[in-house]
C-alpha cells in the first residue's frame, strides 16, 4: 500500500455520561512501593497479565523491565474482598536485555537519539511487544521499538530487535513535551497516536505493520479539544481513551469509528490527583494506572491501580 495521508471526516458527536462506571481502587503492597521512584506511563496486557510500563527516562536510577501481574491472581482479589481499596501482593520483573535496549531504543541506525522516555506499550499476539519512545522537543520524530519475550533457564525477558521513526504532526513547533502518547492493535495494524490535537486535523495516528513497515497516516477528528491523549486501547472494536485537561482533571471516553461518537463515560475534578496514565481492558472494564508513586516529599507511596466497571462495557 502506498503512503498516504487522509483525514478522517468531522461528523463525530459527543454523547455525555457521567456517573455510570463504579471505581475500586487497588493497592500494591510490596517492595515496587517501598525501593522504587519512578513515572508509570502504561500498561501493556495479555490474557494472562498485566504489565506495569514505567517510563524510564534517562535520570532515573531504575531497573530496565517491566511488572508483570497475575490476571487470575488480580481478578481474584477483585472478586474476594468486600473493601475499597483492595490490597494485592506480588509481581514478577521482566527485565530487558540491555545491548538490545541500548541499540533500539536509546540508538537508531547505530546513533544515539534524543531519547525521553517510554510513553506507552502493546502486547501483540502474546509474543511481541511495542513502545513508544518518546523524545525532547527539539526533535521532530519519535520512535516505535519492537520487541519479543525471550525464554531461557534463568527466567523471561524482552530482547528488543526493530525500531522504526515516525514524524510528529505538521504543525509541531512548541516546546509541550509531546509525543506518541497510545499504542493500539487495532484491524491487525499497530496504530501510534499522537497525544495532542493539531487543529483543523486533530489526532494524527501513524498505522504500522507488525514489522515496522508504514501502512498510513491519517488524523482522528473526535471532539476533544482542548484535551491531551494519555492512553488508548481497544475494548470490543471501540477504543478507549484517558483524556486530561490542565485544571479540569481526567475523563475516560469512547471512540466508536463506525458510528462516528465519542462518549464521556467519567470525569474526575481532583486535579490533585496524580494523572492516569495507562488502560487496558481488564474482567468486565478497564485498568487505569496512575503516573507516579512519589509522595509531596519524595518519599514512595502505595502503587495504584483503578478498576472501572460500568453499563457501556
């Protein structure tokens, strides 16, 4: 298929319904909160697991891996306790293996980039996984790096063997610390979209074979303006957004592109509320996660995950 650009036509409409999801919110109670500061910036799923992704950003002293919770373990505590919040202990480190780090994802073509940090991550087909690497506002392209998880004796890791430049949105001249916020599988293609909305062509989104290889760009018109893109995924051939709003706090909404509507589903006005950042399909709703586990004063706080169940699932 050749490249091409298109925009996908104005006719979305914004179906407003607050109050329908219910939240329980889960706290992790293990060394992750006691040793670790780091910014989460997704969650990347399978059947069985979910995947905590922090964003390891070059000034942090962090391992480079990820946290691997138990789905099964996860819905049964969900399912077993009677109280909000719900305390859950364990998690398995899948580390990564650093040479194929360094070379796909702080290098590209054997030079190093501007790199700033991992912004989302997918899961596809159980094997392979994708990040968004995210890059400082002096340059004009980001980064999807493409990994497998690899088995041996001593455990399981992700060893990094593909990476690909992607353009940021005509247009992109400020300093905002932007980048490719979402990574969705979505109709067998990886789909990259950007986080903030470049009027009059909205959200560009760069479509990608599992190899790398470009399929399209294109520009989602959803009305969310003036919100930021934090996180998307993909729940019954809809996607599923974390949109947030400086001083307006978060909201969650639905894109549906065969009817062409968005539909808030839930708001929160805490705008002192760490931001959510991560989502992905979990039981009969979604996982959110929050950015970080820093308290006022540097000291780590609980790790905290949101459930949200409701009607429009």
């Amino acid at each position: 298929m050749k490249n091409a650009v298109l925009s996908i036509p104005l006719f979305f409409f914004m179906i407003c319904s607050y109050g329908q999801l219910s939240r329980v919110h889960i706290i992790l109670n293990d060394t992750l909160t006691e040793k670790l500061r780091f910014e989460f910036s997704g969650l990347a799923y399978t059947n069985a697991a979910i995947y905590l992704i922090p964003s390891l950003k070059s000034d942090e002293q962090n391992p480079l891996a990820l946290y691997k919770l138990n789905s099964d373990q996860l819905s049964k505590a969900l399912d077993d306790s009677k109280k909000d919040p719900v305390h859950f202990n364990g998690y398995e480190v899948i580390p990564f293996d650093k040479p194929s780090f360094d070379k796909y994802i702080m290098n590209y073509n054997g030079k190093p980039v501007k790199y700033d940090g991992i912004e989302a991550g997918v899961i596809v087909h159980d094997s392979l996984i994708y990040f968004s690497i995210e890059t400082d506002d002096e340059d004009c392209v980001c980064y999807i790096a493409r990994g497998h998880f690899d088995s041996s004796k001593t455990g399981i890791r992700i060893i990094m063997d593909n990476s690909v430049a992607i353009s940021k949105p005509a247009g992109y001249k400020e300093k905002s610390n932007v980048g490719f916020e979402s990574l969705v599988f979505y109709d067998e293609k990886l789909w990259a979209v950007f986080e903030k909305e470049y009027k009059p062509n909205g959200l560009k989104v760069v479509s990608l074979d599992s190899n790398l290889k470009l399929d399209l760009e294109f520009y989602l018109n959803p009305p969310t303006y003036p919100h930021r893109l934090s996180d998307l995924t993909v729940k019954n051939n809809k996607l599923y957004g974390i949109f947030s709003k400086e001083g307006l706090g978060f909201s969650i909404r639905s894109i549906d592109l065969e009817s062409k509507t968005v539909t808030m589903l839930d708001s929160s006005k805490d705008v002192n509320e760490p931001a959510w950042e991560g989502i992905a399909p979990f039981k009969k709703g979604f996982l959110l996660t929050m950015d970080n586990n820093n308290g006022k004063k540097g000291e780590p706080v609980p790790t905290e995950l949101i459930y949200l169940t409701g009607k429009h699932f």
